[in-house]
C-alpha cells in the first residue's frame, strides 16, 4: 500500500520499473491484433479485421525507438499487408517457437529477454510469455494465459488490447503520444 495516498498502487504503476527497461515490442495476431474471428468472402479467401486503435499504438511505440514484431503461427498475405502499413520490419510468420524467434531478435539487436514486452492471447503464447520482463493478454484471453501473464488487458483482442500496452509502456518511458505524432510528420496515416 502507498503509505502517502493511503491507496493501492494500481497494477499498471507496479509495472513501471520493468516497462521503463522495454526497447522491443512484439505481438501475436490473431486473437491479439485482431478479434480472433475468421472471416471469409464467398470466393474463400481469408479476411482479418484489424483495429486503429492497436495499430496507432505501434507506431507511436516505433516512433519513440522500440523495435516492433509480429509472431504469428499463422501464414498470410495480410499480415504481411498490414505490418508494412504500420512499417513493422519484424514480420515472423509460420512460428511454430515463439519464444525461439524472441531470443533470435533479442540477439539481433543485442537486448535481453527482460527488455522484451509480448502480447499473447492462447497457450501457445506461453513460453514467450513466462520468458520476457513484460508479458500481458487481452481481457479475452484464455484463461490458463491470463493466469500467467503480468498484466491482463481492460480491452479484448482486436478491440484495442495492444494500443492499451502501449500506452503504458510509452506513459512509463516518459513519452506523450501527441508529441510523437507532432514531431514526426511523415506517417500520418500510418495506423488507419
């Protein structure tokens, strides 16, 4: 208990130290970046809705000098599609290991596991979870992910669960989003 206020710290403030230390950011798609759900057209071809809101957060993340990845053990175009909308060079796709592809970057960009914030929502997502310093699930998360991550989302998958980790993880670095939108003008439009 804070001794001064009387209150509790909320769960977001006793994560500050460990979101203070964070230089890359990585998330799963499905179910994370999107809603989970499968969509399909008439001539079969697959379709994911994706949320603004998550994709304004990784810019901003990008923008203030964070490295941004997407695991998927999916394989599709799309993703390929939106990742470079939002100019994420990190784009693993097919990802059977996901813990495998976090220590391949962490490596590439000389960081430890422990710099590392990851979003996942379903059981495969916990090795990368249990490994990095920051690990968080959307509100819809199964339930054995919400138990073992450090910060459960108010948010579900799709519906803003990564743009609410990155504000925390910017807000505990000290940046405001309007400032980094104002000083780097040349992607506007970038999250849409």
């Amino acid at each position: 208990m804070n001794t001064r206020s009387g209150r509790t710290p909320s769960r977001a403030h006793r994560y500050t130290r460990r979101l203070k230390k964070i230089r890359l950011f990585a998330t799963d798609v499905d179910g994370v970046l999107t809603d989970g759900g499968l969509y399909y057209s008439d001539s079969g071809e697959q379709t994911k809705k994706f949320n603004a809101w998550d994709g304004l957060g990784l810019v901003l993340l990008k923008k203030a000098g964070l490295v941004t990845a997407v695991i998927t053990m999916d394989q599709t175009q799309l993703v390929n599609v939106r990742a470079a909308k939002l100019g994420i060079s990190e784009i693993h796709q097919g990802v059977k290991d996901k813990l495998a592809v976090l220590k391949e970057l962490a490596s590439k960009y000389g960081i430890q596991l422990e710099e590392i914030a990851y979003v996942g929502d379903d059981v495969t997502d916990l090795p990368a979870l249990q490994a990095v310093g920051f690990s968080a699930a959307p509100a819809n998360g199964r339930d054995p992910v919400r138990k073992k991550v450090r910060y459960v989302c108010k948010a579900k998958g799709g519906e803003g669960a990564v743009r609410e980790v990155a504000d925390l993880i910017l807000a505990a670095q000290g940046f405001s989003p309007m400032f980094l939108i104002e000083h780097a003008k040349g992607d506007q439009g970038a999250h849409s």
